[in-house]
C-alpha cells in the first residue's frame, strides 16, 4: 500500500493520498486550504488517478480543496450526512476566530458534482482499497475515520482518524457541533477496542499508534482508567 501525505495550509493540515501501488488509481483524504498542488505533485510523481476524495469531517481545514480536487479529476467526495452542509457553509462549523479571519476574501463554496454519504460500518472498496468507516462524533457531528488494512508482519491496519485522534492528544469539542462526552463516547467506544499495531494517520502532527496512545494519550488513559473503577464498581 502506497501512502503519501503531507501537511498544508495555514493550520497544517494532513492530506493523505492512497493507492495500491504507483501507477494505480488512487484516494485522496482531506485536501485542505492549499492542498491541491501538493495532491497534485504526488499523482504526477507516482503516476496516479485520483478517483475519490474522502473526508473525516466538514471543517473548512479538512475540506477547502475538496471541489477543486475532485472536479480536477472527476473523483466522487464522500462524506457523512451530518457534515455535509458544511461543503457549501463552512461558516457554520468555524470558531468566530476563523470566521474573521476568512470574512472579506471573496470565497465560494459549492459541492462538487458528484457527492456521495458515508455511514458507520460502511465498507468502501476504491481503488482497490477498502475502507472501513466509523461513525465518531464529537468533534463535528458528521466526524469520521477510516481504516484500511496494511500488509505488514507489524502493522494490521492504518486509521485516518481527522480530528478524533492525535499523539497524545484528541480533538477539540469547544466549536459548533462539538461535544465534550460525545467525544470520550466515539473514544471508548470506537478506539479504544482497537488492536495495538494500528498505525494512526492523524489530522494534524506526526503519525502514531493505537498501543502508544493507550499507553501514553492522557485523555485514553483517563478513559481506560475510568472503565476499569467501572468494571470493579459493577462486581461489588
């Protein structure tokens, strides 16, 4: 499995690109402000075809360059339901920080033509890839990830995790849509199960592991912690 991704943007946002192999078709996820050129250089580098965009979720640093991408290459977009307003309003979903800083610049916002809706557990085959998706509210309402399998004697999986998941941290729940216990709750119920040797591909910063957050991610640990004072409470 092919994997590129590289950070764009004033916010530094990870954009991924996966295939098969060079010379393959390939997928795009989360092409953010500024992210075009680079997806760009990457499809010409390994001689790709990009023919599908997928997003975590709707904030306006994870999908900037979705219609652009897409359009470019006539790619389908695929998002949850929850999020999808946000293509085309993506003030809705932005601190008022963010909000004034973007007031003023002349930007449109338009789906592209050919959008399609993710659901939890759905099973998408692109690319020749397949893509399982879970349903992890908290940070946006629509947020999701995205885990493939990855042959390799150390690595079972890779998880694109958006905004969910980062080393040593977890995403913010203080913009609209956000939710502080709808997030632990996608935590616990969504990462926590996972095996250890899952590479975690994040939104922003440096790649980790579902083992090392456990071990070290104060936010799963307090979780872990908690479920364990849980189970003991219940055998009483």
């Amino acid at each position: 499995m092919l994997i590129a991704g590289f950070p764009a943007g004033p916010w530094g946002t990870n954009c991924y690109v996966a295939a098969t192999a060079a010379g393959s078709e390939c997928v795009v996820i989360d092409p953010g402000k500024d992210s075009a050129a680079g997806v760009a250089e990457v499809v010409r580098e390994h001689r790709l075809k990009p023919v599908a965009v997928l997003v975590t979720h709707g904030h306006v640093d994870h999908m900037w360059c979705v219609a652009p991408v897409a359009g470019t290459y006539d790619a389908t977009a695929w998002i949850h339901p929850r999020d999808r307003h946000l293509l085309t309003d993506p003030m809705a979903g932005m601190s008022p920080e963010t909000s004034r800083m973007l007031l003023g610049g002349g930007y449109e916002w338009a789906e592209p033509d050919d959008v399609r809706e993710l659901a939890d557990h759905q099973v998408l085959e692109l690319a020749g890839l397949q893509f399982l998706v879970d349903h992890t509210p908290g940070h946006t309402e629509g947020s999701v990830t995205f885990r493939a399998p990855y042959d390799a004697a150390d690595v079972s999986e890779v998880m694109f995790s958006g905004d969910l998941l980062f080393a040593g941290s977890i995403g913010r729940t203080d913009l609209p849509g956000g939710d502080h216990a709808t997030m632990l709750r996608s935590l616990t119920e969504k990462v926590l199960p996972l095996a250890d040797d899952i590479v975690v591909l994040p939104g922003h910063g440096e790649q980790t592991s579902i083992g090392r957050e456990r071990a070290t991610n104060p936010f799963l640990r307090d979780l872990l912690e908690d479920g364990d004072a849980g189970r003991v409470t219940r055998g009483l």
